[in-house]
C-alpha cells in the first residue's frame, strides 16, 4: 500500500507519523515542493529577525524521516489523475498511489488591485515570499502592509525591526476588529502606533504604482491618500490553497470538501487541514480551520481514517494564540468580537484591563457556565481554561480558581485580587 502525501505541513506529517504508527509496513511518501524538510511556518518571522536560524525551525531531525521510513520528495504536483491514481510532476515523473492525502495549506489573498504583480509587492506565506522579502527589503524606507490580521501585524513588525517606516492600511474601523471585541482590539491600535507604525483605519488599497523598471514606488488609498513606499505586503487573510483540485471531479466549495473522516468525495483521496473544508452534518455551517494546532488535530485524525480506522474528528474547544509585537494573545473557546456575529443566547462579558494597556482578561458566559477566555499580555494555561471550557464550569468557580491558569506566578501575585475583585464586581 502507497500512500502519498502532498504537503509537508504540521497536517501533512502529522497524518505521515500516525499512518507510520498504525501501519508499519505501508510505504509513505510527503510531497512537498516549497522544501526538502517540515518547518514551522510560524517560526517564518523569527527567521527574517535573525532570532532563529531556518535549521532551527525544523522541530525533526533530518534523519527522523529516514529512521520513520517516511520518504521525501521535493517537486510540486501539477496534476492529480485519479481515475489512474497518479500524480504528474512538475519534473515530469508520475507518482502512483492507492491513498492519497491533500494537505496543501493556505495561499494570501490577493484581491485583484492594480498593481498587485509589481515587484516589490508581496505576501507573507511561504520560505519562497521569506526570500523575496529579503530582497525586497534592501534598501528600502517605507512600506505600505494592506489587512489588518495576524500575519499583517507579523510582517509590520519584521520590517520595522529593520527600521523600515510601516503604515497599515486596515478596512475596518479598528485592528482585526472582525475578530477580536472592541477593547482588544483598541489595545492593538495603541500598540502599533506607540511601537512607531502608522495605522490608517477604514482604509482600503485602491491602486498601487510602480516606476520605470516595474518596481512598486507607492499606492493610492480610498481617501485619496498617495503614500510612497519600496514594499507592498499583501496580508488580506489566506484562503485554502486549492489550485491542484479546482477544475476536478474532487468536490470543492472555498476548500477541499470532505467529510468528518477527511474523506473527499472521490474513492481512496482525503484532504486535510488549512485546505480542507469539512462538512458538518446538521447546523449547515462548514468548518475551515487555519491554525497550527488544528492542523496537527486534523492530520493526525486523517492518519487515522486513511489507516483504516472508524475516526470522526471533534473539533474541541477553540484555541488560538498570537503575538501583536509584544503583546501575547490568546483565544479559548467562544469570544465574541466587536460586531456581535457569533450568536451566545444570554452572552455577558466580564472585562480588566490594566492602566498601562498591556495587560487584560475577558471572561464570557452565559449566566452560568463559562464560555470563552480572551487574555492580552497574560499567559494561561491551555489545559486548565480547556478544562473549564469543556467541563462547563461556573464563572464564579473560574474566578475563585484564576490562578490555576496562570503562567506567570509574579503577575498574579501583583494583581490577582484586583483582577479578581474587578471582574466580580461587575458581575453583580
Ligand atoms: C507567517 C505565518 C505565521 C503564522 N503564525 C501562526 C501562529 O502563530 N499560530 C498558529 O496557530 N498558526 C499560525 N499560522 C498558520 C499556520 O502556519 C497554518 O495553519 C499551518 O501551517 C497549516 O498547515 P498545513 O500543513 O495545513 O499547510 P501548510 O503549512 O501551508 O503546508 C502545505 C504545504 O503543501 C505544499 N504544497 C502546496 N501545493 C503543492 C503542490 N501542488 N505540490 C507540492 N507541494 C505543495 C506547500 O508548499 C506547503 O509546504 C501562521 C501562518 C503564517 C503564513
């Protein structure tokens, strides 16, 4: 048995290292041809820091694979032929299969502005956008980065770290505001202009310019505004990567459609992780997931279902976490965001924030059991707040117990009883 994996994400090895676990004998091969070797996509913006080195972003040895019997190859799939159940290679080699796994990650949006090919301009994605940004940023004064999400406030951060001017140019009214509730959000907004970036809210890209030789020299924004600058980030979100399947029989809606098992609708070809859609049955709402630790959950249930077992993913509790420059953010469960689009029958929301807005806490729940956790410059504990989540434990429970969660002992010593104290008496 043959099964091919295109991708070498944390879905990919993920769903390779288990189908390894439950199938000894089986052959593997993990496609990949963006590099030789897994690596962190998160690690990306340390890299270009210089805080890491690229061979420190492979949390494998080298010779992990060889020792696992899992195989390599480094070539981009260009077709997949299912009927005869094989792929065509860009080096012109065909693979054959008999299971084949789809994990092929997201791509930046690139939302069709004028301009948007000059060079210069770019997303934030991949080690071959890494390289062009290395390049792209010599010499250069000024950049313009176009959406206000995680991997804008990423990119804002690695070229001002070589002192290059950043202005943001963010659709809504407030930083990632489609996301995080109004507060935190706000929180962002202050940061990035105390860190010396400038932040242009309900703001769009309208055109960007280039000069003589086709490189990128300025933009044009919605106001009105001409903004000179040598770089142009792209970060208007990703969307799953599904170029190799668009035009065929494998079923796709804005991902790779599958099912609780990760089962496409085309016998013996799976898909997984950033890429994948997956149908839930009953509330009509598909799933797309576009994190790490989802992708890990994802291909190792994958690994499962392709090695023959009777798997149904759980989604879990939500869990997300990010860094906005310095300041940590994370995610459990159910957090509304500023424009109320998740619906929580009875929603309260209890809320701190420190003085020097470094620091904050919101606690959902709906009267009785809590239902999200959002922390800004506090970490906590993911399996405690996991816990509480799942466990349907009270809000008064998770505030007499807050200390449970937190990493920082120092912090909590310092603010525990205000933090507690706040928030329960806001509840009354
Ligand atoms: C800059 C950045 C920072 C991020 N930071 C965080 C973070 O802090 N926390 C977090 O949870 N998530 C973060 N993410 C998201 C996270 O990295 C992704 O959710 C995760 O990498 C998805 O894993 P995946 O295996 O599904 O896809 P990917 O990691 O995208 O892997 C897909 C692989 O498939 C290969 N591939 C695609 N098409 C083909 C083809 N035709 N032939 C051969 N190979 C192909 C690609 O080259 C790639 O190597 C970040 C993402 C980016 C871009």
């Amino acid at each position: 048995m043959h099964v091919a994996i295109i991708g070498n994400g944390i879905t990919g090895v993920s769903a390779a290292i288990r189908i390894r676990q439950l199938k000894p004998d089986w052959k593997i091969t993990m496609i990949s041809g963006e590099s030789d070797f897994h690596f962190s996509r998160p690690s990306l913006m340390y890299i270009y820091m210089g805080h890491m080195r690229y061979r420190e972003a492979k949390p494998y040895e080298n010779s992990f694979w060889e020792r696992n019997d899992i195989g390599l190859l480094r070539d981009w799939v260009l077709e997949i032929d299912s009927g005869a159940k094989r792929l065509l290679m860009h080096s012109s080699d065909l693979i054959y299969y008999d299971k084949l796994l789809i994990a092929t990650g997201s791509k930046s949006n690139k939302l069709g502005w004028p301009g948007q090919d000059l060079k210069g301009v770019q997303g934030l994605y991949d080690l071959m956008d890494l390289r062009e940004l290395h390049e792209n940023s010599e010499g250069v004064k000024s950049a313009v980065i176009v959406g206000g999400g995680l991997i804008g406030i990423e990119l804002g951060e690695m070229l001002h770290s070589r002192g290059i001017h950043v202005t943001f140019l963010v659709r809504e009214d407030s930083y990632w505001d489609n996301v995080l509730p109004a507060e935190e959000s706000a929180l962002i907004n202050g940061l990035i202009e105390q860190e010396g970036m400038e932040l242009r809210l309900g703001t769009e890209l309208k055109e960007i310019f280039g000069d003589r030789s086709g490189r990128v020299r300025g933009v044009e924004t919605s106001t009105g505004e001409l903004i000179d600058c040598g770089i142009v980030g792209l970060t208007a979100g990703v969307s799953p990567n599904i170029d190799l399947v668009r035009d065929h029989e494998i079923p796709t809606g804005r991902g790779v459609l599958v099912d609780s098992g990760f089962r496409t609708g085309v016998e013996d070809i799976y898909s997984a992780g950033d890429c994948a859609e997956i149908v839930t049955l009953g509330d009509g709402r598909n799933l797309i997931q576009q994190v790490w630790y989802t992708g890990k959950m994802q291909g190792k249930a994958a690994g499962e279902s392709i090695s023959g077992l009777d798997t149904t993913y759980e989604p879990g509790v939500w869990y997300n976490s990010a860094k906005f420059v310095n300041l940590e953010y994370q995610i459990y469960g159910t957090v509304n965001n500023a424009q109320g689009t998740l619906e929580i029958k009875d929603e309260q929301n209890l809320y701190w924030e420190h003085p020097n807005k470094k620091h904050a806490l919101r606690l959902v729940h709906d009267g009785s059991k809590i239902l999200g956790i959002n922390t800004m410059g506090l970490r906590y504990r993911h399996r405690v707040c996991e816990f509480w989540i799942k466990e349907k434990r009270s809000v008064g429970y998770v505030l007499d117990n807050l200390k449970e969660a937190n990493f920082d002992p120092e912090f909590f010593r310092r603010y525990e009883s205000e933090i507690v104290g706040n928030l329960k008496e806001q509840q009354t």
